[in-house]
C-alpha cells in the first residue's frame, strides 16, 4: 500500500515537518511520484523498527481482510535448531535449505533472490535480529505464506544500522504480494514486544514461540477472545 506525507505522519506518530525533515536528511525510504512523497508500507514499518520509534497502533490494525496471520505463518515455516555460518551468504544458504518448501520451489533461485538484496542493502533490523527478503516482495508455488526462523549462533554480521550481529533470522515467503508485506509488516510490530523478544533471547521452542506471537498480535490488532 502507498502511503502520502499525512498517512506516514500518522502512523510514525510525528508531526508532518519531522516526516519531511527525515526525508531530506536522506533517513526515511520515500519515492517521488508527481512532485509528491509516497511510502511503502512495510519498508516504513521495518524503518521504524529500526530506528526503534514508537508507531501508532494503526499500523497493525488498518489490513485488509482475509491476509494471513503471522503465528500461522511461523507454524507453516517452522523454528529450527541453532545454525553455524562463518557469514551471511552462509547463513542465508544454510537457512533456505532448511526451510519447509515444497519439492517444487527452486532454492537456489530464492538463496539468489535473497543475497541479492542483501547486496543492495542490508536486512538486519537491529537487537540481533534480521529479516531477509527481495525488495519485490517474492511469491513462490507454496499454499499457504510461512516465516520461518533459524536461531544463528555464533551471530553473524548482517549490516544492521545498531551494528549489533544477528543472531536471530526471520525469512517470509508468500502466496500474494499483498500478504507478503502485511506479514513483513505484523512481524515489525511483533517484534517490539518486549515478551516476544524475551522469547527470541532464550532461544524459545516452535510450540512456545508460536503460541507467543499470536497473543501478542491478537493484542496490537484487537482481535483476540
């Protein structure tokens, strides 16, 4: 979804002049379209996280109907054991050979989708936390959209702006365009949570982990029991 100077106010929770200060100072990802600024969702979501700001509640609960949660999309795509990697392309290898793909989807095209944009530029958000994926969000043949997690140990350098390595890495592959950056975006804001993190930081099972997420994304969206 593309969003205008008043909607990034809003849901970064700032006035209009901050916003426009930021993108002239070159910090915050916008496109010029017409002689006005636009925003991508979820690269604003995965830019505030980064810069550890505080969002309005409306960037979790403004979706559309019918895209995927992300506690199903993290028991799709499962949590796996902790993986050694001398670097990032190692660890991106190691973790897409890990993933829950269908015999069908080509994992080497993803591994190189991945390290691609990682060399345009770096998907470490901070806190030792990292998620890779293509700047054109990918759709693979899967039936359902999965994240899937691998613990790193030791952490690797991912190029995250607090230049803290990652030691946690998150990678989402979709059924839609539209559920891949609602996802991106859910995972964002999950990731705030200081109980999700605390979670992350003992190195949580898939079971406990997965039951953690979807209590707090009920939270952030209103929509639990």
């Amino acid at each position: 979804m593309q969003l205008g100077i008043k909607d990034a106010a809003r849901l970064l929770d700032v006035p209009e002049n901050t916003v426009y200060l930021w993108i002239e100072e070159g910090r915050l990802p916008a496109y010029r379209v017409h002689s006005q600024y636009r925003f991508n969702r979820a690269e604003l979501l995965e830019w505030a996280t980064a810069q550890r700001l505080k969002v309005s509640p409306d960037f979790y609960r403004e979706v559309e109907p019918g895209l995927p949660c992300l506690w199903s999309a993290l028991a799709a795509g499962g949590v796996h054991p902790p993986l050694a990697a001398a670097g990032k392309a190692e660890a991106l290898t190691a973790a897409v050979g890990l993933m829950r793909l269908p015999p069908e989807v080509d994992r080497a095209f993803l591994l190189e989708m991945f390290l691609a944009r990682e060399a345009h530029s770096g998907s470490g958000v901070g806190e030792g936390i990292a998620m890779p994926h293509v700047r054109n969000p990918l759709v693979l043949p899967v039936e359902r959209p999965m994240v899937s997690l691998c613990y790193l140990e030791p952490p690797v350098d991912f190029g995250a702006p607090d230049r803290v390595p990652v030691r946690v890495l998150f990678a989402i592959v979709s059924t839609g365009i539209r559920g891949h950056l609602h996802l991106l975006s859910r995972l964002a804001g999950v990731l705030r949570e200081p109980s999700c993190r605390q979670l992350l930081d003992r190195r949580a099972g898939e079971a406990e982990l997965v039951a953690g997420f979807r209590r707090v994304e009920e939270a952030l969206t209103g929509t639990g029991a």
